[in-house]
C-alpha cells in the first residue's frame, strides 16, 4: 500500500473552521455543548463518571426557600452520565439471625414500655418529641402517652398550647334566649390594649386594721415554724357594687362615672389570663356605669392551678377524688383565704390601727362575731384620654388586712395578705408542683415560679388588687394539708412577703393593659342606650361576650328578706 502523502490528509479535511462530530443545535453554547445542570450544582467538573447519591433524591430542586414552587432547569431531565444498575442487586437480601431480646415491661395490666433507642422516626424512640394524647391510667388518673408518628425532633413541644387536653367546661351563667349578644371580643385583642394611669387618689377610708404577727415571716417551711391553721370566727363581708351604701353616697354627688370593688375590677384587668368561666353584671344608669356581679357568682371563690397545663379534672370527666376537683379545690381554697388573714394578726384593742370611718358594714346589734380586720379605701383613677371632652373617673373599693410598723422608720405598713394552697403533689392537677415541706426553705424561688405558671390568673388579681389599694407589702401564705386525703385540717408553712409592685414585675403583669381593656369595655357600654348587661367568659374558648339582657334578670334569684350584709357573709 502506497503511504499517504501530507497533502491527501489535509485536502481530506473538512472546509469549516471545526473538526469532530457534528453537533446539535439544542443544547450549545456559542457552539460548545453541554449537559442541563441546575443553578445549585457546582460547575467543577466536565464529565462525571461516578453515580452521585443527591442528584436524583426527592426534593433535590426544592433546596432553597427562594426557590421553592419553581422549576429548576434540566431538574427533570435524565441524567448524561447514569449507569443503568444490575437488576440482580434488587433481589438479593439478608437474613437477620440476630436474636430479639425482650425487655420486661412493669405496671399493671401487661403493658410493655421499651426502653431503647429504637428505630429512628418510630414512635417509640427515646427522647422523641411527638405529639401527646391523653390517655386513661390506673386509678382514674391521667396520663401522657406518645401516639405521634413522627418521631425524632419532628413532633411538637410537650406543653405548648395545642397539646392541653380539650376540655368541655360549663359556663358559669346560662345564656337566657332573650339575651342579644353585641361584642365578642377575643383575648389576642385584648392583649393589644395600653392604657397608662396613675396611681389614684384616696376619697375616704372606713374600718381598722390589727397589727401583723411577724413571728409568720420566720424560717418559712421549716419544721419548727409549723402552725396549725385555726378557725376563727370573724365576721367577713363581700358587697357587692350597688349593695354598697358609700359607692351610691359617691354616685349620687357625681364623684365618677365608673364604680366598682376591687374583687370585679382585677377580673376585668386579668381577663386574658382567665381559663374558667366567669360573668359579671354591668348597669348603666344615666351617663353612670356599676360594674358589678351576681349573687353568689363564682368571682368570689379562689381558684387552684386554673392556669395548669393539666388542670384538675371534674368529677364528671373520671376524676374520681371528689376533694380535688375544680369546686372542691375552690371550697377549700376560699375558706382558707377567709380564716388565714385573721389568724396572722395580734387582736388588741389598745394596739390597732383606726380609719377615718367606722365599719360600713358592721352592725353589732345583729352581729354575734367580732369583725374582722380590715380597711376598706375607696379610691378614684383618672381614665381619660386626651380627646375626651370630660374627665372620665373611676372609683373602686379596695381592702386592706393588716398594718406592720416598719422596722426603720416607724412608720404604718399596710399590708394585702392571701394563702396559696397545697393539696397533693401527686395527684391528678397538682401541675408538677414540689413539696412545699422539703422544698420551701432550700428552693424558695422554684415553689414560688410553680406558683406563678399554675396559678396566674389568680395571683395577677391578688397584685393588682394589692396596687389598687396602694399596699406596702403583700404576704403570701403558703397552707398545706396536714394529710393529703384530708382537706379538713391544714397547716401553715410560713409567710412570705413582696412589693406588689415588683411581684408584678416578676410575672409580667401590666397594669397598663388592664385599664386599656377596662375603659374599653366602658365605652362599648356608653355607646349603647342605659339598661342591665352581661358580660361572659366563653368556658372553652379565650373570648368575652357581652350581652344585653332584661332589666330584671337575676333579681328572682335573690333570696327575700335577708340583709345584703348578712347574705354576703363568708365563714
């Protein structure tokens, strides 16, 4: 074969200033092709021979929020550099030959609970943190079992306001047909209200106070410091606003627009912290507003744990310890705070501390008990705005329980004082609370923020009650049962004592949001022509309603013929 010359190898080139194969004009750039790569990829390669594990993995266009909901270029198309698999590796498997330890499970009725890691997502992988369910235990009590599918970090946060357990509450009022609804107000809303106040002006002061025993303040929950709580017979009033002579005496001289007690006006102001049902029956009269409540309304009975993440069960939801249900907790509770403010005094005739004004609900022609100690203040807050034409103010009647001299200056401290109460930390709604006996001395600070989570709505209405009547100090009393299954027979742990002012500090509570929610709820109420409203807590929900009902509802409830002091005497 004859060699072939230079010149035949360059005439057979072709005439184009390219050589090589003939390429497609879908896919090139300036001439050069390429393969469809998406913005995520990273350009570092010209040709990849080995399979990559994330290019075909679900999910892989959506790898940025940016990008989410947008198609990713050459995302779906098929891979240049893909090696067909051998479909012999899709049948071939692996026998387990391992053994399955059991583990032993503990508890009555056969229930096992594993204790390892388990498979990872299962639902019973340790320290998952899957949604919780309620679910029946033994004994009637509840508990938490993990039902989630999700395991891992995907399920939700234990206690947070989803997981709480939907209860079916009763409404502390019926809502008649004739009632008309005007406002539904939910809390959200309320939470967004901002009023600023001063502190108030006192108009006159009525009653006495007793001097406080300090012995209470020392070494509060050690084991020589235990007192038993006694009963003692005082007499104790709770008027209502229009029953109240000296609130009519200032309505009829024009001295507000608003009249109320401090109990109805630390309810409206701690409303979005409420859980249970409560109502309260609102007059206009005139260019006059009387907030006020019910007969035997339920603002007048002291709440346990109501703010729990798992709150005491009633009795009709399988809680079979009637003691420690909502109303039997309340009971007790109520007539605690009635006997432990007289029985924290030194009763002296020569030592006490006179008002301006004798008792204005005493009569000792009627009465066969002594009064109890306390000071009723009435005072008057300016709810103005700028924009108001006139001044709108508010009186309200505050208390006070006792007087301590201080200790620098000599001078008179008054003083709030209220009990908190323990009923059995390991029953069903004690809200994860320590034992007040080993705990109150060396972890104060702990039983007192456990305190402020269950019982925040309660102790919001005992500061603000406390700023209202411009207290020094309030003392909280901390009362247990000397046996858990007994709520009969209590035993006092100790005292201790707070500025209101900085109590509420520590448990986030604005004074300035409750009289925004206060005069709005005022002006609702002048919007409308006079007559009898209502305003309710929806049991279930965090909303307010507020109705307008009859003139002469809940007058027929009102037994006849009994004095007002002597139907709103407490034990």
């Amino acid at each position: 074969m004859a060699p072939i010359s230079l010149e035949d190898i360059v005439g057979a080139l072709p005439a184009t200033e390219s050589w090589g194969p003939t390429t497609a004009s879908g896919l090139t750039l300036n001439g050069v092709p390429y393969a469809p790569f998406s913005k995520a990829d990273k350009l570092g390669r010209m040709a990849d021979w080995t399979e990559s594990k994330d290019r075909d993995r679900p999910g892989r266009n959506q790898y940025n929020r940016n990008y989410r909901d947008q198609q990713t270029f050459g995302g779906t198309a098929p891979t240049l550099f893909d090696v067909e698999k051998n479909n012999d590796e899709t049948t071939f498997s692996v026998v387990d030959n391992t053994r399955t330890v059991r583990s032993r499970g503990f508890g009555r009725g056969g229930g096992t609970v594993f204790r390892g890691r388990g498979q990872r997502g299962g639902p019973a992988q340790r320290g998952a943190r899957g949604a919780f369910q309620r679910v029946q235990g033994r004994g009637g009590q509840q508990q938490y079992d993990n039902r989630s599918n999700r395991g891992g970090r995907g399920g939700r946060r234990f206690g947070w306001r989803d997981d709480k357990p939907q209860r079916n509450r009763d409404a502390s009022v019926n809502v008649k047909p004739d009632w008309q609804m005007l406002e539904e107000i939910d809390f959200n809303r309320l939470l967004k209200l901002n009023l600023e106040t001063g502190d108030g002006e006192d108009i006159d002061n009525y009653g006495f106070l007793y001097f406080y025993d300090r012995t209470y303040d020392k070494q509060p929950g050690a084991k020589t410091s235990e007192k038993k709580l006694s009963v003692v017979e005082r007499a104790v009033y709770n008027v209502t606003t229009s029953h109240d002579p000296i609130i009519n005496e200032l309505a009829d001289k024009d001295e507000a627009t608003i009249f109320t007690t401090d109990n109805i006006l630390s309810m409206l102001m701690c409303s979005p912290r409420s859980v249970y049902s409560w109502d309260l029956v609102i007059l206009r009269q005139g260019n006059k507003v009387f907030i006020d409540k019910r007969e035997g309304s339920a603002l007048d009975m002291v709440t346990v744990n109501e703010n729990a993440a798992d709150a005491p069960l009633e009795t009709s939801e399988g809680n079979k310890d009637s003691i420690n249900s909502p109303g039997g907790l309340m009971l007790e509770a109520t007539h605690i705070n009635n006997v432990f403010p007289s029985q924290v005094v030194v009763e002296s005739e020569n030592a006490k501390r006179e008002m301006s004004n004798e008792h204005p609900f005493y009569n000792p022609n009627e009465e066969t008990d002594p009064p109890a100690s306390k000071a009723y203040k009435y005072r008057r807050f300016d709810l103005s705005l700028e924009k108001d034409e006139e001044p709108l103010h508010l009186i309200v009647r505050t208390e006070l329980d006792a007087v301590v001299k201080n200790n620098i200056s000599g001078d008179d401290q008054f003083l709030t004082i209220k009990a908190l109460n323990e009923f059995d930390t390991k029953a069903q709604g004690s809200g994860g609370a320590l034992d007040w006996r080993s705990k109150l001395t060396s972890q104060r600070g702990a039983v007192v923020a456990t305190e402020m989570k269950n019982n925040s709505c309660k102790l919001a209405r005992w500061t603000t009650q406390s700023i209202l009547a411009k207290a020094d100090q309030m003392k909280l009393g901390f009362v247990s049962r000397a046996n858990p299954k007994d709520n009969n027979h209590h035993v006092v742990l100790g005292v201790l004592g707070y500025k209101p002012r900085e109590f509420a500090a520590q448990m986030n509570l604005n004074l300035a949001n409750g009289w925004g929610i206060v005069r709005t709820i005022t002006d609702m109420l002048m919007s409308r022509s006079e007559g009898k409203y209502v305003l309710v807590k929806d049991p279930n929900k965090p909303v307010l309603r507020l109705y307008e009902v009859p003139a002469n509802t809940f007058e027929e409830e009102v037994d006849d013929g009994l004095p007002v002091q002597e139907e709103q005497e407490e034990e």
